[in-house]
C-alpha cells in the first residue's frame, strides 16, 4: 500500500465520516441509530488500514514526513472524538473531531509534494503528534466552554435559570482541563527526551501554566461555592483570555523574543 | 442555605476565614517575599542539595500529617479549605503572569523591577514562598481527604497528591541535577565537560566522536532584492527548492532548474561535481522574464566555508541566490570508554538520547559553520537522580486525568448521562 492509493481511501473514509454525522441526525431517535455507528467506525478502521498497509510498505513506522504526521493527526483525532462522543453524547465534539480529521486528510491530498518537507530535527519525536492532538482538543473545549459561559452571562441578564448552563459548562471545562493536563504533561516528558530537561519556563510554557492555572481556579471556586453562579460565569470569560495569548499572542510579548516555540 | 447567612453575619478574621482573609495571607506572603528579595541583593536564591532537601521534604511531610491528624483548630481547618487554596493558586498565579510579561533572565534589565526579583522570577523570594505556600495548603487538603478509600478519592489523590509530589522534587531535586556540555571531537577521547558557569569537571567515563553525521534538506533558490538588502518572501515571490528539472515562477521570472550538483567545485567552465570537503551545492539555472522575454542562464551556489556564495545576477536590484540547506537530521557515532580496555559504541541524535553510568547524553549541536563537514559535535550529559520520582508525580496526575475525562463533573454525570449534553 502507497501514497498511490491515498485518494480511493481519503474519498472513502471521509465519505463514511459525513454520512455517519448526517445518520446520527437524521436516525436520533429511531430503533436503527446504530446503523450511523457502523459508518463512523468504519471511517477510523479504513484509514488505520491505510496506515498500516503504509507501514509495512515502508518497512518503518510511518512517523517521518509531514504528510506521515498528519495521518496520525487524523487516526488519533477521530478515535478521540468517537470516545467523547460515545461517553458524552457530545455530538459538535464528534463534528468538530472528524472535520478536522477530515481536513488533515485532505491537506495531504492536495499537497503530496510535501511528503518530505522540512521538519526540525527536534520536532521529529513521537511525542509531536500526542502533544498537538490533546491541545486541539483541549483548546476546543476550553473555547466552547467560554462560549457557554457568555450564554450563561446573557441568561442571567435576562433574569432566566442557568443551572443547565452552568452544569454543562462545569462538565465542558472538566473535560477540556483533563486534555490541557495531558498536553502539559506530554509536551514536559518530549522536552526531557529532546532537551534533557522537562520544564524550562519558556514564554510559551509559561503561558501554557498561567492557561492551566486559571482554569485550576475555575474548577476549584465551583467545589468551593456552587451558588456563586455569576462570578464563575465571568472567571470563565476571562479564562479565555489568558488561553488566546497562549494560543496566539505569545509571539507578540516581549517576554518571548528568545523562545523556542515561535512558529 | 444558612451557611451563607452565617458567612454574612461574621465579622473579618473571626472562624472560619473566607475568602478576605485568605487573600489577605496570600498576598502579605508575597509582599513579604518582595521584601526578603529587595533586601538580599544580588544573593541569588538556592535550594539545598542531597540529603539536605530530602530531611526538608520528610520533615514538611510529617509535620503537615501530624498537624493535621492531631490539631484540628480552626486555623488547621482553613489550610485545607478551598477559599485558601483558592487565594494561594490566584496568587502565584498573579506572579506568573507578570512573568509572562517581563522577560526572563536578560541581562539589560535593572532598577526596581530586579530588586524585587520579578527579572528572574523562578529564582526569586516572592516565588518561592507564594509555592511553599501552595504546597502546604495541597498537602493539608490532601491528608484530609484521604480517607474513606473511595474511587472519587482515589482519584483527588491522584491529581492532588501527583502534582505535590511533581512539583516537591522537581523543585528541590534541581540542586542535585547535573548538566554539562562536552565538545567532543572525531578521533580523541575526551572526559572533560563544562558546565553553565565554565567550571570544568571530570567524567568517570570519557567518550570518542568516531562520525559525525549530517542529513540536510535540499537547498532553496529564491530572489534577492539588493534595493532592500533582503530575501524576497511572501505570498507571491516564495522559496523554490532545488530539484533538477523542476521549475517555478517567482515574482514574474520563470525559473527553471537544469541541472543540480549536490557537491561542487568551480573551475574555469563552471560547475564540477565535487566530494571533496566544503564543496558547496550549485545549480545551473534558466530564468526566462515572463513579460520582457529577456533569458539569462548561470551558476547559482550557496557556497560553504571555504568556497564563495555564487549569485545570478537578473536585473540592476535583483539577483537570484541559494539558501543553505537545512539539516534535516543529525547524530554522532561515540564510543564510550569505562577504561582504555572497556568500551561500547552508540549513536545518538536529537530526541534519540542516550543513557549511561547514570548520564543521559543529548545531542545538541555541531560546528554550524562548517556544517556538513563538522568534525566535532556538542553534547550534553545530564544527571537528574530525582527523575524517577518526578516521573511518578506525572503517571499519577495522567492517571487523574484520565479519570476527569471519563466522570466529567460526577455529580452531574449520573443525571445527565443518557441525554443529550448538547
Ligand atoms: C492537577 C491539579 C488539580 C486538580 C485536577 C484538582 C481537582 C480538584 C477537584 C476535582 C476537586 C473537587 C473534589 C471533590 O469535590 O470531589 C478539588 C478540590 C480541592 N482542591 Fe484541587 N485540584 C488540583 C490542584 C489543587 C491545588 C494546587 C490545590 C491547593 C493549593 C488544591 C486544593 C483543593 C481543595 C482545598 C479542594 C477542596 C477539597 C474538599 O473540600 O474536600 N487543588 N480539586
């Protein structure tokens, strides 16, 4: 198996991923719901099979090119999302999971001549792709979470009951902090195997704690006082401040001039 | 609930602290962490070494059980209590963020801002006591909710009991870590190694570059502005990579590549093939102006340390030139001597690093300006005996984790779980 097959199987799997997504609307709330889990799970199973057939092919784990990279980008996303899915019921987590997936798939459709692009030596670990994945996740959970929360503010102006927003904004955020752990962690245990050392306080790292931090305070002030709605609606709101400068402001600090993960 | 009507009626400072009066401590401690720093100069802050932080942290441990397990005053009580766990995270909190802002470590900086430590703020008084304090407060809250062995338990345990401990030997297990640097070169064994300061320290074990090896990626072509003295890249005018036969039109100019010598040397002709050492890559290229028709062909080369950079020369202010390529991959082949009998050969690379006698060797660099040609390569031996322990802390909070995804908020799970969340 090859780069040469790439398309039959990017058209398949993406084709059962969106009839899958279209099935668990359409079917919500007949006997045959299961019949849109056949088609989701095949989506996962065809490009595992890709991938595999790659690897003996290539006779090397395919980990090395980009195009490799986001194989795995694509494997690991939608198996995430299925899980969340599954577990939660969350069905904009599954979209948004598989379209992603979908989209790195398809990116590499478009662009096989960057098969072999440059990739740092630092970046080739496999800890790469584990670390990206869990902060996408993460990041979007954190990010609906905020969303919630100005529903939540909105509510509350009009005077109406948020004890479903803010329950459901708990769970968002409960989930989304587990994968920001999991990207910390995972970004500290690459940097010991790259760099010898697992924490160096570099601005991006920073950034990432202060992100973790905030939302440390969230979860514990909701343990703490649970009819303190509004406060918590507006600590979530800011949150997400500190998760864009994270995200994308970083570069911009003065702080960061020296830092090793300006991309 | 009544519990806010009591909270209402009680006065600051009477039983059980709120939120006032834990914001109130927590900021004092970083006040008076200021003030520590302010007045102990240039001293810079260090931590005790083996077995020093190990009595320190068995010490702090048994004193915060027994405390806990045998004094329950209301003070004891508010040291595990959320208000105060609250008001230590926001605080630290507050000082990491004003080290998001003011950069780290940077030699230019002076004046009040360094006083106070907020230059170099992990090393700092204000640091370390606002975390002291946190720890504390984590590890009260910990004992106390140790019992009954439930699974919800187990699992606060887990991310509270795991970022203690990552964060107790990361921090002090750092003035027991060794870091050195060591240059090694091809054909002599070397045990000597430097650290940050420049002191030099001797190995029990010295190491021999046998080859040093270096993949690069192909070079790039792109246009050379002289008026701006720069690179021209954006969306339009990008980097060609150099592959015989291909071509690509840059900012109007179609560039095609005719031929492409990986290695190269310069004769009176032009362009030879070439291994011997520092012979640069060349191409032969075709530009042809796509509105004035105008072709000009050439030698382009980036050219190495000993040989000279070749550019195309296209109009008055444009020129077009050769990047140098980037290493894709590069590793050393070491050997490491126990004795001058008693060897073993390895290779390392970047993210592949290597463990021995208690070091783990790192790749870092080599001699960038003779790039592929490098006969020396930089490594780094590090020694991180508390390793093990931190990496416990780290499975344990994974573990947690884990267990978060799967319960979500618990209380609500079980309401909620077969309905649609959203
Ligand atoms: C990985 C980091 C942490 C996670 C995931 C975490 C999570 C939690 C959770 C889920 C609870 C609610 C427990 C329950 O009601 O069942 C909780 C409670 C609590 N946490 Fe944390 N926490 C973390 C770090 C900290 C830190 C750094 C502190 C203190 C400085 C702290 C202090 C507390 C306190 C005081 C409570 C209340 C316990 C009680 O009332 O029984 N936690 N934490």
């Amino acid at each position: 198996m090859t780069w040469y097959n790439y398309s039959l199987y990017v058209y398949c799997v993406s084709g059962s991923w969106i009839i899958g997504m279209i099935l668990v609307y359409l079917l919500r709330k007949k006997r045959i719901k299961w019949l849109a889990d056949i088609f989701l799970v095949a989506g996962v199973v065809i490009i595992s099979v890709f991938t595999v057939g790659l690897w003996m092919e290539l006779e090397r784990p395919p980990f090395r090119t980009l195009a490799e990279t986001r194989l795995w980008y694509g494997i690991f996303i939608s198996v995430i999302g299925l899980v969340i899915y599954y577990r939660w019921r969350l069905f904009w987590m599954l979209a948004y999971t598989l379209l992603m997936a979908i989209l790195f798939l398809f990116i590499n459709y478009f662009n096989p001549d960057t098969f072999d692009k440059t990739l740092m030596p630092a970046l080739q670990s496999p800890w790469f792709i584990p670390h990206v994945v869990v902060y996408i996740i993460g990041y979007a959970f954190l990010a609906v979470s905020s969303l919630i929360g100005l529903i939540g503010i909105y509510k509350m102006r009009k005077n109406k009951n948020t004890d479903d927003t803010i329950a459901l904004a708990d769970n968002i955020v409960y989930l989304g902090f587990a994968f920001l752990t999991f990207g910390l962690l995972f970004g500290a245990l690459w940097a010991k195997e790259a760099w010898g050392h697992y924490w160096t306080w570099d601005p991006k790292e920073t950034w990432a704690f202060l992100t973790w931090m905030v939302y440390l305070i969230y979860i514990h002030f909701r343990v703490s006082k649970k009819k303190n709605v509004k406060s918590s609606l507006w600590i979530l709101s800011l949150a997400f401040i500190i998760l864009l400068i994270c995200w994308f402001g970083v570069n911009y600090l003065p702080s960061a001039q020296t830092s090793v993960h300006v991309y | 609930m009544d519990g806010m009507n009591k909270n209402k009626k009680r006065k600051t400072w009477q039983s059980p602290w709120g939120y006032l009066e834990s914001f109130i401590i927590s900021s004092s401690i970083l006040i008076i962490g200021f003030i520590i720093e302010f007045f102990s100069g240039d001293n810079l802050l260090k931590l005790p070494a083996w077995p020093v932080n190990l009595i320190l942290i068995v010490i702090v441990i048994s004193y915060i059980i027994i405390v806990q397990k045998f004094f329950k005053t209301s003070i004891v009580k508010w040291f595990s209590s959320p208000p105060a766990a609250i008001s230590a995270i926001s605080i630290l909190t507050f000082l990491i963020l004003l080290m998001g802002f003011i950069p780290q470590n940077n030699e230019a900086s002076d004046g009040f801002v360094k006083m106070i430590g907020l230059t170099h703020v992990t090393t700092s008084w204000p640091y370390l006591l606002c975390s002291f304090f946190l720890l504390l407060i984590l590890g009260f809250t910990i004992v106390r909710r140790l019992f009954p062995l439930t699974i919800k338990n187990f699992a606060f345990f887990l991310n509270h009991a795991g970022l203690f401990i990552v964060i107790v030997t990361a921090s002090l297990g750092s003035a027991d870590l060794w870091r050195l640097n060591m240059q090694t070169v091809e054909g002599r064994a070397i045990f000597t190694s430097y650290d940050h300061n420049g002191n030099s320290y001797n190995l029990p074990f010295a190491i021999k570059l046998l080859d040093f090896k270096i993949k690069e990626y192909p070079p790039n072509i792109g246009l050379y502005s002289n008026k701006d003295n720069k690179l021209k890249i954006d969306k339009k005018t990008q980097l060609m990579e150099v592959v015989e036969g291909s071509s690509k039109i840059l900012d109007n100019w179609n560039i095609i590549i005719e031929k492409y010598l990986n290695g190269s040397k310069k004769d009176s002709l032009g362009y030879d093939t070439s291994n011997a050492i520092g012979a640069a890559p060349a191409a032969y290229v075709k530009a042809v102006n796509q509105i004035s028709s105008k072709e000009i062909c050439g030698w382009v080369s980036c050219g190495s340390f000993n040989s000279l950079m070749k550019p195309l020369v296209l109009t008055s202010d444009l020129e077009l030139v050769m990047t140098i390529p980037v290493a894709r991959e590069y590793s050393s082949d070491i050997r490491v001597f126990e004795s001058m009998k008693k060897y073993k050969d390895y290779t390392i690379k970047v993210n592949e690093p290597l463990k021995v006698h208690g070091w783990t060797i790192y790749q870092t660099g080599y001699n960038e300006k003779m790039g592929k040609w490098s006969n020396m390569s930089i490594i780094e031996l590090v020694n991180d005996p508390w390793l093990p322990a931190v990496y416990v802390g780290i499975f344990m909070l994974l573990t947690g984790s884990l267990y978060l995804v799967w319960m979500g908020r618990s209380n609500q799970a079980k309401k909620t779980k077969n309905n649609d969340l959203v």
